[in-house]
C-alpha cells in the first residue's frame, strides 16, 4: 500500500496504478481525451495534466502515464493546470468545434469559443482507433501517417485494408464519430475518412457480420 | 593483424605506431572534414598526390580541426606551416617553394583581422590560441582512417585501464567525481545518470550514442564523428563496461554520409585487433556496437523517440517515467549519451576526475564544444573551457562580427535554445547562467545575428522549423505552435493585430508546460527569450507596421 494525497485529500492504494485511476476511483474529477480504460495510456491529448508538489519544485505530468507514488502530493486543479486545460481545449474547439462532443469536453474545463483558427476536421486525433485496433484487435489495419498538424489516421496507402477484420472497434472508440460505417443493411460499407469502401463480411474475431447473419 | 590479447600487446603496438607517425617527417595534412570538403578539399588533395608523386613526402588526410571558414586547409609539417584557402592552382607553389625551399608562401596565409600580420603556425593562429582543446586536441591532427594514429597517440590506453585497473563501480565512480555532464542538452551528470543504468536490474543492457545532431546550425558532434571516431568508440566502450552493457548503438542521421563512412571504418578496425566484440583486450569482456541511421526527423534525436526508432517504429517519443535506465531499448535497461559525452570519457579515465574538473564553474566542469553560424567571421567548431564569456567565445574565436555591423545577439542552442542580447556579452556561459538567461545549452550550436538581423523574424524561422519537426502526438505541441507559427508569419507580414502579441506569449508559456517531450517544451524557447529581450521589436511590427532592422515586408 501506499499513501499520497490528490488536492489535500489522503489516499491510500496499492502500487502500480496512475495517478488517474487513483484519482477516479476517488472521485476526483480530471478530464480526459485520448484516454481509454481498454487501452494502454497515451499521453497525448495533455487534458488530465496535473501539477506534482516534489521538493525541486513543482512538476506537470499527465496524470494518465504517470504512476501514483507513495509520498506523492498531487494538485489537479491549479492554475497552471487550469490556464493549459483551456488552451488545450480552445486548440480543440478550432479544430472540431463543430462536433457535440468537443464543445461538451470543453465547456467542462470552462471553454465556450476559441481565439485560434484551424483546419477544420471531426477526427481530433486521440489515436483512440489506432490504438485499439493495434493493441486489442492486434491487426494495425489503421495508422497515422505524416507527422505535427499534417497527422491523419488512415488505412496504408489510404485504401482498404487486408488486415481489417470489420470489427468495427475504431467506430466504436472514436470519442467524435469521425470513423462511422454507413449504410450497414448495403452489402458494401463505406468508411468515409477513408474514401475506401469494404465489402461487408463476416468480423474474423467473432464471426458477427453487420447484418446479423 | 593479430587480435591484441593483452594490455603489454596494446602497449607493444602502440611503440611501433608512435615510430611509424614519426613527427619530425614532411608532411602535408590536407583537411578533408564536410566543410573543407564542400570547399574543393578533395580536388587539392588529387593535385597533391599527382604533384607528390615519388617524392619522399607524405600526405595525410585528417578531418575536421574547426577552422571551416578558411579551407581548404592544407598544414605543412614538422614546421605546421598553416595554409589556407586552398586551391589546386597554389599546389606546385607549396611543393616547389615550401617543400623544397622551405619558404612560406604569405598569400596563403591567414591574415590576423586585429593586427593586419600573417600568422604562419597552426599554433600561433588567433582560432586556436583562443581555445582548449581537449576532446578535439587531435581533431586535424590525425587520419581518422588510420587506426594507428588513435593508437599512438595514447588511443585505447584509457579502455586498457578501465578494464585492467579499475572495476565497473570505479569507472562509474571516477565519472561522477568529474562531474561530466552531459552535453547534448539537458545537462544531466553522466556519471549519476550511467549508475542509475547499472543498478536496474536486468542481464540485458544496452548504451546508445546519440548522433542525430539535429539542431539547424550545429555540426560539432559531427566534426568528432569525422575526425576522430575511435574516441567515441572507445568512451562507448568503457561506459558499457561500468553500466554492464553488452551492446551499443550509434545512431547517427543520415545526412552525415562521411561521419558514417568514418565511424564504419573505425568500427572494423576496433573489431579486427580486439577491442571491440568477444573478449576486448582479453579481458573477458564481450561489447560490440552497431550503427543505425536516421531518416531525417529532429524529434527523433529526444531519447525516447530516438529509441522507438531504432526499434524500428515510428519516431515518437513517450512519456516518462520509465526512464530509459529503468526500460529503454525493447524494455530493457538503457544509457544514451551525447557523441560528445562519450567522447570526453577516455580522457576522464586516462587522467582522473581531477584533471576533468579543473576547468569550468562550479557546478559546470571540462571544456564544451561550439559549433557557431550566421553573421560571425569565423563560422565553425572551437572547443573552449566552461565558464569563459560569451564575449571571448564570439569575439575572440569567433573573431567578431563581419562588415564592421555590431553584434545583436546569439541564438544560444538552436530552435530549442534562445536569444541572448549584447548587454549579456560578458555572462559566463555554463548550464546555469544560460537557462537564467531563457537560453540552454543545447548541444552547442551557436547563431549569431547583428544589426540586420529581424528578432521577430528569426524566432519565426526556430518556430517554422519546430513546427514543421513536431511529431504531433500531443495537442499542444501540435496545434499550438501551428498556431504560434500562424501569428508570427502575421506578425512578420505586416498584419499583426492588437493582442497577438499577448496571445503568442500565453499559448508559448502553455505550450512549454504541456507538451509530452523535450521538443514541444522547448519550442517556445525561441518566442519567449526574444520576446523578454527585444519586445520592442514585436511592439514595432504591431502596433507600427515597422520591422526595425527592415527585413520584413521589405
Ligand atoms: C527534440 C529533441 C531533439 C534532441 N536532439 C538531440 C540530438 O540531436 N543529439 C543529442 O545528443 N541529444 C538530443 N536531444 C537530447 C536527448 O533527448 C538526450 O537528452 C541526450 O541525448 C542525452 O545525452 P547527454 O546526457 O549526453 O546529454 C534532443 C532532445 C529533444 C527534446
């Protein structure tokens, strides 16, 4: 067992778990994006930073990565925490401002418009699809390609892959819906971020085909 | 050859080496460093060898001593009559004149700009005068080709020792008493740092030299690499025998072609008479070091991303903890350092951490290379003790600013680093005083503007660069300096508007705090010094349409 205090709060929880487990399970509300309890942590949207007390100064980390340690004095609301979560989700908002879910994250950090201008896309990429199409599936029929704001997830090559299973996990963890399978009852789908189209097949995990035969 | 089995072999070989370099010989060393190269080195050096021919006169290639705004360097030895500047039209003059009569032809010497006087000898000239030289003293010196020159001149002594005379806590210990640290950024103590590596538990482990050198305008790892690989190689090798490492990596960009060719050279030969692979010098010891070559992204020199990509993923960086002491390299216990970290080791070893720390500031110790670019009159590498001031860096071996402008400030580490304005010329430069100052470090590439240099401007240059380098894993680093970027191109433009200046600094500071690696935090670096030392000159562009040093919107 080990003891830390979250925002004055004394914590007690066994070793091995982030702060931010620790934290949810006590209630202790930080916002997450890129998040996923079935995925490993990512690191990557920087909405659950949080500030640690150490004794060479305080520290920022994401809460998702960091591991809870006994000792460790962890501040989740400051205002340096506070002042990136809101410039976090401004940079969200101009980016997919469009979508429900983003201006819902960022109305709970306080956030109802954005100073910046971006190129406009509902993927926000949390690399939630791509991630769980890696390390659940185990079949990577999904990446990200290019790098800094060129970053789009996409098939190789940007058309179907052979390694896709028709799982359907990357719908079904997109926070945005940027990933959405139309015209199920078709006998071909079309995964439009993709402008590739698959012909529908049984998903080779559970045998489960789309239209329930 | 033989492998060497034992320490008396190494020394036995090292007698003969030492009698073959012969120093009181004629000799031409002909520069053929990248920089000498670029400047027409190798068509001087055909000229030579054709006119040399038969003649008792050996030419030797060396790389790259520093000096790359006067080559082609050609050195006449034993005199080390220093030649300049060059070209195959002067070769007949150096062997009819010099080599036969031994005059010194004065057109090809350097001019002292202070005084106006030729100075004849590599020694006397003002560029070296100016520096220590303790990890480049044989940069120049020595054909990086030729194994045999490392040898004689005391090369392997120091892994001879380490593995003979000392044990792996000892190296360990004798490294943290010399308070290395390292010198590719971060400036954390190398000998703390190779501790934490052995004491994590594990059979497996491996050391990796980070050769990446991405930084616009830095080149001084790569004048060790060209020049003298045996001495990374070997500081390799004994960090791998403290740590308990049985493998190591270098990964160097690709855009280093000769680095590469040289490092693969030195490699065999290290291989070929036992000092690298099974049982070095007899000693039990099994080490061996491979080569892995980047594919041109900066991110990729952060250590994590480095890693992922000798993995062979994509070269992302994670989040830390694990530390890569704690899980590195495919999970297993790793140490990476900077080409020069590891080349400082040999001499720490060979004459203690006494010697180490006799030089620099308190809590900086050694000499620390410089690579320096932009408007200075002598752009290239100059190795200098810790602590000496800015100003003796750039007006002494930098030899000043050219076309008689004054100096403005220097770009101190890249875009990663910051700016440092005239008014702190005479700051002692260590890890400290730089990172007061908003500036790092940095892996020691120095750009240096003046009068005519736009702060704005450059800034937007650094931002431009990293914008363009973010991996773009995390929002902050992805969006935000897209957005910083955006605003300076307007601010640059003639379109900045009332409160960008406010919001470029606010989204800097966020950007800094809340970014994944070492390069979204450093990012704003370039923004936020210029923004603390030249304000004005944002307020200009804003709120007057004015670019004071009229290079925007011309
Ligand atoms: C974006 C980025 C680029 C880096 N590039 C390099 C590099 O090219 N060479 C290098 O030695 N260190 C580089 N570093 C620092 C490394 O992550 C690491 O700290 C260093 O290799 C450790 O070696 P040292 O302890 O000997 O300094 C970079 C860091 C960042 C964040």
């Amino acid at each position: 067992m080990i003891t830390l205090t979250i925002n004055d709060k004394t914590i007690h929880t066994q070793v091995g778990r982030s702060i931010l487990e620790v934290a949810r399970d006590n209630a202790i509300w930080i916002p997450t994006l890129c998040y996923h309890e079935a995925l490993k942590p990512y690191g990557g949207c920087r909405l659950c930073l949080v500030e640690l007390e150490t004794p060479r100064g305080s520290r920022v980390v994401s809460s998702c990565t960091f591991p809870a340690e006994d000792g460790m004095v962890v501040h989740t609301n400051t205002k340096t925490i506070q002042q990136s979560r809101q410039i976090v989700a401004q940079l969200l908002l101009a980016r997919a401002g469009h979508v429900p879910f983003i201006r819902e994250l960022a109305a709970s950090v306080g956030v109802n418009d954005t100073p910046y201008t971006l190129p406009q896309d509902t993927c926000v990429l949390c690399a939630r699809c791509v991630r769980a199409c890696q390390e659940i599936v185990g079949m990577s029929a999904i990446s990200i390609a290019n790098r800094g704001s060129d970053r789009v997830v996409v098939p190789p090559f940007k058309i179907s892959s052979a390694d896709c299973i028709e799982c359907t996990t990357c719908v079904l963890v997109c926070p945005t819906d940027a990933i959405t399978l139309d015209d199920i009852t078709d006998s071909s789908r079309t995964v439009h971020e993709w402008q590739s189209e698959y012909a529908r097949g049984a998903c080779r995990l559970c045998e489960y085909t789309l239209n329930g035969n | 050859m033989k492998k060497l089995d034992t320490p008396q072999e190494l020394d036995a070989w090292r007698e003969s080496c030492k009698n073959e370099l012969d120093h009181d010989r004629l000799r031409l060393r002909v520069c053929d460093g990248t920089g000498c190269r670029a400047l027409g080195s190798q068509h001087v050096l055909t000229a030579l060898r054709q006119a040399v021919n038969g003649n008792n006169v050996e030419i030797m290639t060396t790389g790259c001593p520093g000096f790359c705004e006067q080559g082609p360097l050609v050195t006449v030895d034993p005199q080390q009559i220093a030649y300049q500047q060059v070209t195959t039209k002067h070769v007949h003059k150096i062997i009819s004149d010099t080599l036969g009569k031994g005059e010194v032809i004065s057109e090809l010497l350097y001019v002292d700009p202070s005084n106006g006087q030729p100075v004849t000898t590599e020694s006397e000239l003002p560029y070296y005068k100016s520096q220590m030289r303790r990890v480049t003293d044989l940069n120049g010196q020595i054909d990086p080709h030729q194994i045999e020159h490392y040898i004689a001149h005391k090369g392997y002594m120091a892994l001879s020792k380490a593995l003979y005379d000392m044990s792996p806590d000892g190296i360990i210990e004798e490294v943290i008493r010399s308070q290395l640290r390292g010198r590719g950024g971060a400036g954390f103590p190398t000998g703390v740092k190779w501790k934490f590596c052995r004491q994590s538990p594990g059979d497996e482990k491996y050391v990796i030299c980070n050769a990446d050198e991405g930084n616009p305008g830095a080149f001084t790892d790569r004048s060790l690499l060209e020049a003298n690989p045996h001495r990374i190689i070997e500081g390799m090798i004994i960090g791998a025998r403290g740590i308990g490492a049985t493998e190591g990596f270098i990964y160097i960009r690709s855009e280093y072609p000769l680095a590469i060719e040289n490092l693969n050279i030195a490699l065999n030969q290290a291989r070929e008479h036992g000092l690298l692979g099974k049982n070095i010098l007899g000693s039990g010891f099994d080490f061996n070091i491979q080569l892995r070559l980047g594919a041109g992204a900066f991110v990729c020199g952060e250590e994590t991303a480095l890693m992922a990509s000798i993995e062979g993923k994509p070269g992302e960086p994670r989040p830390r903890p694990p530390f890569p002491a704690q899980e590195g390299l495919w999970g297993k216990p790793s140490n990476i350092n900077n080409v020069k970290s590891w080349a400082s080791i040999p001499s720490i070893i060979a004459n203690g951490a006494e010697w180490f720390a006799g030089v620099g500031t308190e809590k900086s110790k050694g000499t620390a290379m410089f690579s320096m670019v932009g408007k200075i009159n002598n752009p290239g590498v100059v190795e200098v003790p810790i602590g000496i001031s800015l100003r003796e860096l750039i007006f002494d071996a930098g030899g000043g600013i050219p076309d008689g402008k004054s100096f403005k400030a220097v770009q101190f580490g890249g875009p990663l680093g910051g700016c440092i304005p005239a008014q702190y010329l005479d700051t002692p430069i260590d890890y400290e005083s730089l990172t007061d100052l908003g500036a790092t470090m940095g892996s020691g590439g120095l750009v240096v503007a003046d009068e005519s240099t736009c702060m704005v401007d450059l800034a937007r240059y650094f931002m431009n660069f990293t914008q363009e380098e973010s991996c773009g894993q995390c929002i902050p680093c992805r969006w935000g300096t897209k957005v910083m970027l955006d605003i300076l191109t307007r601010i640059c433009n003639g379109q900045g508007e009332k409160g960008d200046i406010e919001t470029l600094e606010q989204l800097a500071n966020t950007v800094k705090t809340a970014s994944l690696c070492g390069l979204g935090q450093a990012a704003p670096n370039p923004v936020l010094s210029s923004l603390r030392h030249f304000r004005d000159e944002y307020e200009a562009h804003v709120y007057d349409k004015r670019c004071p040093s009229k290079v925007c919107w011309k």
